[in-house]
C-alpha cells in the first residue's frame, strides 16, 4: 500500500543573529519535526516588508511532504520550532531570528482565527514569490488559480529580492550556468 502525502510549501525568514545559521537550524528543525523536506530553494537577501528593522531579511522556501498531519498540527510544530529557535511572540511588524509560515497545504482552503489557508498574502510578497518559484514554478495558487511564476510576474511588490551567498563570494548555480555547445 502507497502512502498518500501532503505536498506543503513554507516560507522560512531571519533578521536577527546568524540569518543564515537560523535558516539551516530551522531547516534541520523540520526534519526532527517529522517532515520530509523535498526541496529548498536559494537564500535570498531582502529588505524588510512591514517590519521595522535596519537588518535585511534573508529568505527561503521549502517544499515540504508529510502524511496523517493536518495543516494546524504542522502550524503548531511550525511554531514551537520558532520558539525553540529564540523567536518571542508572532508580532508581524519586530525582527525575528526565525519566521516559518505555510504557504501553501496542498489544495488546503481554510480561515480559522489560529490559521488561514493559503497565506493571504503570498501574491503580494515578492520575497515570498522568487524563492517559491525557483522550487514550484507551476504550483497554481488554488484560490487565484494562477501558478507560481505568473504571480511573481504580477505581484504588485517590486522590492529588491536578490540571491545571497555567504562572505558576498559570488559561487556558480545552475541559474548562472551558460550553455556551451562542444
């Protein structure tokens, strides 16, 4: 028998401390956690939305799979994970040593007070989009029924959203890569 999963994408985040060693610490979480981290995309390094802080953010996205977890058991082990990570209290508008959200849970439409489904404001957040469509460019936004990369092309946001890499050392990724005819 083939067990069913839940394909769920995060956003993952950090301002404060070792940004990139929250987002690793964070990523190792999710696997203790029992999640299964299909994909990760690049760090991006960003300027804060709706926060008030000098720092940059730097961001990611997940593509996470899990079985027999609903959405507010994932938001629940989301969340002590940005507690055991340092992070006091969910206040959108303070920097934070570490921010997951849901994105995305599969073709999950839900708004309760603890968690709303797909996160409202995804297609707003051009931090959120450029991670998220290095990962699932063809994920369509069940709600807006529009994917990924159609989103990103829309979104009214056009904060800079640039690839990070650490000590600024600039390494070679497929993106980069040019095609060579031998």
């Amino acid at each position: 028998m083939e067990t069913e999963f839940t394909t769920a994408y995060l956003s993952l985040g950090s301002n404060l401390g070792d940004r990139a060693g929250n987002l690793l610490l964070a990523t190792r979480a999710l696997i203790e956690a029992s999640f299964i981290v299909h994909r990760l995309s690049g760090i991006y390094e960003t300027e804060p939305v709706e926060v008030e802080s000098p720092r940059t953010f730097l961001n990611m996205a997940a593509e996470i799979r899990v079985n027999n977890v609903s959405p507010t058991q994932m938001m629940a082990r989301l969340l002590r994970i940005e507690y055991l990570l340092g992070r006091t209290g969910k206040n959108m508008k303070t920097p934070r040593t570490v921010d997951l959200d849901i994105l995305f849970f599969g073709d999950v439409v839900m708004d309760t007070e603890f968690l709303v489904l797909p996160h409202p404001r995804t297609e707003y957040r051009r931090f959120v989009l450029k991670p998220l469509s290095k990962i699932a460019p063809n994920f369509v936004h069940p709600m807006l029924q529009k994917d990924i990369s159609e989103l990103l092309a829309e979104c009214p946001d056009h904060g800079e959203v640039r690839r990070w890499y650490p000590n600024g050392a600039k390494l070679p990724t497929a993106e980069d890569s040019l095609e060579i005819e031998i």
